[in-house]
C-alpha cells in the first residue's frame, strides 16, 4: 500500500507541474503576460509584483500576502486583487487545490 501511495503523489506532482502554462492575453495594443498555476493543499507560491499586477482565484480559496502591506487577502473563485505596490507577494491554497492566475501589466511592453 506504501508503493501504491508514493507512486499517486509523483503523479499529483507531474499533473499539478503539467498544470502550471504560461498564457498571452492581449488589452487593446499591449500585450501582457498571464501565468495561471494549480496549488496542491496548503501549496505556496511567491513571486515579486509590481503595481497593477492582477491575481485572479479561479478554483478554490487562495490567501495573498504583499510585502509591505499589512493586510492579508482571501480570494475565492472569481474574485481577483490588483496589487497596489511593487514586492514580494505569496499566495498559499487555502482547503482544498486552487488555481490563481497572474497577469503583470507591464510584461510585453518594450523599454523605449
């Protein structure tokens, strides 16, 4: 029963890993980037933001921290945060698996 166990969390790790892509939206004539990622129960992701970057739950309850920021946020699915300053942010998977996307606003725009 051991084996059988470990073998099912390999796989829970590959398909949440396969789960993780990197998408390409397009507002008006920027482009951004949106990267979408499935979070394990109790997963955590960071990543550094800058102001305007949007972060949408679209499955579960993810719980966001920013740096700097004295508030914590609890996003459900379909409700989405645009985090006000630059930083470090984190967001863990509250219960069960959840999905979040982040779309930076200025990834796509060219440095003139």
């Amino acid at each position: 029963m051991l084996d059988a166990t470990l073998s099912l969390n390999r796989w829970v790790r590959l398909f949440e890993s396969l789960r993780s892509h990197v998408g390409s939206t397009r507002a008006g004539s920027q482009t951004s980037k949106q990267l979408c990622t499935t979070l394990a129960a109790q997963g955590v992701w960071k990543g550094n933001a800058t102001p305007g970057t949007r972060i949408s739950c679209q499955v579960g309850t993810v719980w966001i921290t920013c740096s700097g920021d004295a508030r914590d946020y609890l996003l459900h699915a379909g409700q989405e945060l645009i985090v006000p300053q630059s930083g470090m942010v984190v967001v863990q998977a509250i219960g069960a698996v959840s999905t979040f996307c982040w779309s930076s606003p200025y990834c796509g725009r060219r440095k003139r």
